[in-house]
C-alpha cells in the first residue's frame, strides 16, 4: 500500500494486439528502485530479451514517472523514457521536463506507462484518465512535433491536454530522434525512432486526479526550506537571465567547448556565442517547467537576418556547442533556426551537429566528395549549409539519408580511417564537453549506460571548482562514479539536475521520504544507486558489452590538443578506467563481480536470466 | 480591515503553474492538481514564424468584484463577506452545488469541487494567499 506519492498503477498498451491493461505496482520493486530511471532499468532487464532489434514489436518503451511528479516538490517537472537505443544498442534513458507530461500521467492515475507491440497503422494514445484510447493518428503522420501536438489538442478540444509527440525523423527512424515535448526533448537515446517503430505518432494525456505527500507538514516544512535556499542562491539570477547557454562562458574559457568536430579549442567567431549575445539577439520572455521554480527556460525571436520573425525556443548549452561552435558556426540566429528545425523534426540537436561535424571534416579530409554528399561543398561555418543537411536528414533525402544513422555508423560506412576522428562512444555522439580538456567527462562518455551522454553525471564543476583539475586522472574514478550515482537517484525520484540551485542529496532524499513515508537513510540510497547503476551495466553486459566498448575516439586518446588551455593533453583513459571499475566492484573487463551484484541485492534477478 | 489586494504583473508570469498547485494544497488538505486552482495560469507557446509574442503566460485571479454576481446569484446566500480580508467567500456548509455562482462569474473563476460538490472561490487563503507566498518571479503579489 503506497501512502503518498506513488499512484500504484501501471499502464500497459500493446499496440499490435490493441490491448489496454493495468496492473499494481509491486512496493518491494518502488522501494528498491525508487521510480523512472530505476525501476525502468529493472523492468527493461526483466523484460527486453537480449540482442533484441529496438524497433522489433518485442521492443518496450518506458514512459517513467517517480515519486514525486505531480507534487509540488521543486524541480520535479519531469518524466523519464527507457527504451534500448536504436544508436548503440545499449540501455538508454531520456529525461524531459515539457508540457508537464510527467506530472500529467500520475494525475491520470499512473505511476508509468509501458508500450509494446507495433501499431497496423499510424496511432496515437489518447490517456483521458482511466478511460485509455488507441486513436487513428493517420491524419497526423507526417506533421511535425508542434502541428502535432496542435492538431491533437484541436481534435480532443482541450487545450490543456498534454501531448508527446514525435515529428517526421521519429517516423522515419532516424536513429535520433527524440520525443518533442513542448520546447523540450527526450532527446537523445533515439526513443523518437522506437515510438515511429511503433507507428506511434503521440501519447496524449489529460489527469483530473489528485496526488498525495505521504507527510504534508514536513513536506511544507522542506518546501519553505528549498525556496529560501533559492532565493538566497547568488547563482540562481545569473541562470535565470542567461539560461544554460551561461555555461559557454566557462567552457570556452578553460578550453572544454568543441570547436570543429572536437579538433581544437579556439574559435575566431566566439563572440557570436557568447551568453549576453545569445541572450540580447533572441531572448523575450522566461519559461519554467510545471512546478518548477528556476524559469531557466528561454523563448526567443529572430529579429533579423534570413530567418527573421521566427519565435523558437532558447537553444540550450549543448545545443549552441554541437550545432554552433561544433559545426565552426559563431551566427546563433543560424544555431537558434538549426535547434528550431531540429524541434519540429524530432531530432537530437546534439547528434544532429555531431553527425554533421564529423560528416564535414571527412570531405575537409577528401574522404567523401561532392559525388557523396549531392553536390553539397561541405565546410564549416556555413549557416545554410548546416540547414540543409538537417533537411536532408529529417527526410532520409540523400546523403542525410546516411547521416540519419547517426556517427557511428557513418564513419563504418566512410572507412579510411575515420573511426579515428568519429567522436561518440558506444554510438552515442559527444555532447558540448572536450575530454581532453576536462578527462573525468572522458570517463563518463566511456562508462556511461547508453555511451557519450553528458547528463548521467556532469563533471565540469567537480573537476573545475572541487578538483581544481580538469587534466590529469587523479581522483577522477571515484567522483565519476560519486556523479553517476547521484544522477541515478535524481533520475529515478526524477528530479532535474538544475535542482542542485536549490537542493542537496540529502534534501533531495527528504523530499523523497516526506512524499513516500518511506525514510530512505542516506546510505540506503547510495546503495540504491549502485544497485541501479551495476544493473544498467548488467543490461549492456548480457547484450555483450565489455571494456572493449568502454572507450574514446582514437582522438581523444592519441591526437594532443592543439591549442587553448588543454593543448598538449590527451585523456589518460586506461589509468581511470582501472580505477573505477575497482571503486564499482567490476571486474578488468568492466563486469561486475559476482560478489558486487549479491551485495546490491541483485543476485536473483540475474540467476533468473542465466 | 485589510485593504490588501491580489493583483497580477502579467509580463513576469513563466508559466510554473506553482500559484496553482499551491493553491490547490492549501484549499484540497494537501491534495495536489493544478485543475484545482483557484487561480489559473493560460499559457499560449507556440512556435514558428511570425507566431504571438505577447502574454505567452498569463495568470487569471479571482478579481474580487464589488458588487459580486457570484455572491449575488447564490439562491441559498452561502457567500460570506469576510471582514478581515474584504472579500466573499463561500460557507461550505450552506453550498448546494447549483453552479449558478460559476455560470455567473464573469471571468470563469469559480470552481466545482467534485468531490464534495460545492463551489470554491479564492479566498485569499484568509490573508496570506500562498500562490504569492511561491510564485518565484514576483508575479503575484498582495499589497495595498
């Protein structure tokens, strides 16, 4: 019996079979694995068989809530997608704040919403409370993320009904793709390619219910708390003005932005990028996530130039790094249009301009020409250029047609050598951080679940501000590890990583405890996030993941960086990685030991599967 | 008496929707759904070329009208003038549930209770109204 928090019930769809279940939510799994990141890794080990296609109808994708979504907990505006990535085949998981899509489901009465299956035709999922409908969505296939969600809410009469959609790259498999929620993604993981697998358009969702705290005295108590705690933050202004994009000053200036395919740290057009610049050429008015009170969130407005008159949504930090900088682009109009395009497509802005990078510097390289590329003279720099390769990628047009498999594969296409300069790990293409410039972020793209993704556990403040060594491997294993496990529990009670504004784990924890009635120790969760973290691993291991995967582009580790801060330096990868494979109890060849997954409480599942 | 009024600065409004919530843990004993609010926020995003870019966010408030068409369309006289903060509120105890205060309010701010089947209107959480209380940019504020 859940007391607060928890609605107790999962929502089970099988598209293919056009079947609508419920069922409890065991409370032995909740209390072990918390919710959204967690519980989805428990259901996706139990439930997706290895070597599985991710767009077979066999594939499930997990739609998690936690705890806490729907209350008015600080920062916990967002839901969770598990789902194995199309990119490296790897378990993946996509956090997303928008259109309180997360709140929404437990309003309805659900905890977490599971599809299996492939739909005959285009359908979306029409979530009216306990009343759950698979509707025709032929009409809308082919609309991009905000008709969609536009017509959805036209054809159900409800403007406030909130709608997952994804746009034409999900329907087309490109392998990320994401889920356009409002102005945010479940970006990257390519959940937007397995939701088209599905010829799934959408899931709308509209909650009359209600949600409880388990103890609503000490949850006001924690409430008043939090928000003394922001209102005295002297950070907080700063990235309520700038937003993330904020963060471009710091990593610029200590040499960890990409420029040019991650081939250096200097960039002529800088200034272009810079967080007043982006905030003086396209902010005009804040936007918060439901509940949460850090409007960290940007609308913009091109007020000049070729795309003049366009309101788009902020580009974010990670954004402005691959599709700017990345791409040799210092015109954050171009950045702001190429985030826009990619929104309405449904594609990972981070991939998209790591794909596109990787794809100019192999022509730069001579290994592809004009006959590859249809004509196009690739060079970065070159707004319209990046445009139209983004075009050419929602339609699979072409040569998008083969940068729509993300870099990986590109680079196996391309050969010649350009594995060397390919930069992902596991698939998964590098997010705005330089690991030769800051190397723990080079043990995080290596060690984590789904690959490069920088949002399982940034490094940039501990190693810059704590560390005060962005290098060289010292103490690296063990804080990459302590950031992925606070990741973890923030993913599974589902809270948004900015909730550090406002909150520590410990406070994190208190909230947790005052909404289930639960009382997690500290240690329990520490716990807790290794079980989590050991099982994800788990998931990658018996899909054959080892060491071997563990790893970076030859670049990383062979090329020095030419110039800024880091020149000279490469990441001492190997040396870290020993380290931590020892600080998470897994063996040499990065699986866990036997003894490791008894003590996390894991051993019974695991036997089950052997 | 309070002379405090309620009152909206529209262009700081970013759309939390936390007025809502807070309003609905205050008035539902700690229940939260932002369709309980008695305070509603219209948010109107949408993106692409030449789209509105004014009141993207707008909070709509029980404005505390005098003379109040709710209270006078209440055929069973529920509305209670509170004194303290001087504004109507509605005596639960004496609600039937007709709705002819919702269909009288002009700027559709009353709200059906369905549980127990009675209208609710703001009632300035008896002074110090917790939507102001929260709302992180100064949207909501209560002076004279």
């Amino acid at each position: 019996m859940f007391n607060g928090g928890y609605k107790g019930k999962t929502l089970r769809i099988d598209l293919s079979h056009e079947t609508v279940a419920t069922e409890s939510l065991d409370e032995a799994i909740a209390r072990a694995y918390i919710g959204g990141r967690g519980i989805g890794a428990y259901l996706a080990y139990r439930e997706l068989a290895p070597n599985l296609d991710p767009f077979s109808p066999e594939s499930s994708l997990y739609f998690m809530t936690g705890p806490l979504q729907g209350t008015l907990t600080p920062f916990a505006s967002k839901f969770a997608v598990i789902n194995k990535s199309p990119l490296s085949g790897s378990l993946s998981r996509s956090v997303c704040g928008g259109g309180g899509f997360g709140p929404a489901l437990k309003y309805a009465g659900y905890d977490m919403v599971i599809i299996k299956g492939t739909a005959k035709r285009p359908v979306y999922i029409w979530i009216d409370d306990d009343t759950v409908q698979i509707r025709d969505a032929q009409r809308h296939w082919g609309k991009t993320t905000g008709e969609t969600k536009a017509a959805i809410r036209e054809e159900l009469q409800d403007d406030s009904v909130s709608v997952a959609p994804i746009g034409p790259a999900g329907e087309r498999l490109i392998r990320f793709s994401g889920i356009i929620v409002d102005s945010r993604a479940a970006g990257r993981g390519g959940a937007g390619a397995v939701m088209g697998s599905k010829n799934l358009k959408a899931i709308a969702v509209r909650g009359t219910k209600n949600v409880y705290a388990a103890d609503i005295e000490e949850f006001q108590r924690l409430l008043e708390d939090t928000y003394a705690t922001i209102r005295s933050n002297p950070a907080v202004p700063g990235r309520i003005e700038k937003g993330t994009p904020g963060t471009l000053a710091v990593t610029y200036s200590t040499g960890v932005l990409p420029v040019m395919n991650f081939s250096r740290a200097t960039f002529d057009d800088i200034e272009g990028l810079m967080p007043e610049t982006v905030r003086d050429t396209l902010y005009i008015h804040n936007e918060s996530c439901f509940g949460c009170p850090l409007p960290c969130g940007k609308a913009g407005l091109i007020k000049d130039g070729p795309y003049k008159g366009i309101v788009l949504p902020g580009p974010e930090y990670e954004t402005i790094g691959l599709l700017g900088s990345n791409c040799g682009i210092g015109d954050i109009r171009a950045v702001a249009q190429a985030n826009y395009l990619c929104n309405e497509y449904g594609m990972d802005t981070i991939s998209t301009g790591n794909v596109i990078a990787f794809a100019i510097e192999c022509y730069q390289r001579g290994l592809i020409t004009v006959k590859d590329t249809d004509g196009l003279e690739l060079r970065f720099g070159d707004a319209e250029g990046l445009i139209t390769l983004i075009e050419k990628i929602a339609r699979r047009d072409g040569f998008g047609d083969l940068l729509a498999e993300g870099t990986k594969r590109v680079s196996e296409k391309i050969g010649q050598g350009s594995e060397k300069f390919a930069m992902h790990s596991k698939g998964q293409g590098f997010a705005a951080y330089e690991p030769r410039g800051l190397v723990g972020m080079g043990l995080l793209y290596a060690t984590s679940t789904p690959g490069a993704n920088h949002s399982f556990g940034p490094t940039l403040t501990p190693e810059r501000v704590e560390l005060k060594d962005m290098l060289t491997h010292k103490g690296k294993a063990a804080m990459v590890r302590r950031e992925q496990n606070k990741y973890c529990l923030q993913d599974s009670m589902i809270f948004c990583s900015f909730s550090r504004f406002g909150m520590d784990n410990a406070q994190r924890l208190k909230f947790t405890n005052a909404v289930t009635g639960w009382g997690y120790s500290n240690e329990e969760s520490m716990n807790m996030a290794d079980r989590i973290y050991t099982l994800e691993r788990l998931f990658n291991v018996r899909e054959g993941f080892s060491k071997e995967d563990d790893t970076l582009p030859w670049r990383c580790l062979n090329e020095p960086m030419p110039d800024g801060p880091a020149k000279g330096n490469t990441v001492p990868l190997e040396q870290m990685l020993e380290e931590y494979y020892k600080e998470r109890g897994w063996n040499k060849n990065g699986i866990p030991k036997t003894e490791t997954i008894r003590r996390l409480g894991l051993a019974d599942l695991v036997d089950e599967f052997q | 008496m309070s002379k405090k009024r309620l009152r909206v600065i529209e262009e700081r409004c970013v759309g939390c929707r936390i007025c809502e919530l807070s309003c609905s843990m205050f008035h539902h004993s700690g229940a939260f759904n932002p369709k309980n609010g008695l305070i509603r926020v219209e948010s109107n995003w949408s993106f692409g070329l030449n789209k509105p870019v004014l009141q993207m966010d707008r909070p709509h408030i029980c404005q505390q009208c005098e003379p109040a068409p709710c209270a006078e369309a209440c055929p069973v006289d529920a509305f209670v003038k509170k004194d303290d903060v001087s504004i109507w509120a509605i005596d639960q105890e004496e609600c039937v549930g007709c709705q002819q205060c919702a269909d009288a309010c002009p700027y559709d701010m009353i709200v059906m209770d369905k549980e127990k089947e009675v209208a609710m209107k703001c009632d300035l959480c008896g002074g110090e109204p917790l939507c102001v209380r929260y709302c992180p940019t100064g949207a909501l504020v209560f002076e004279e």
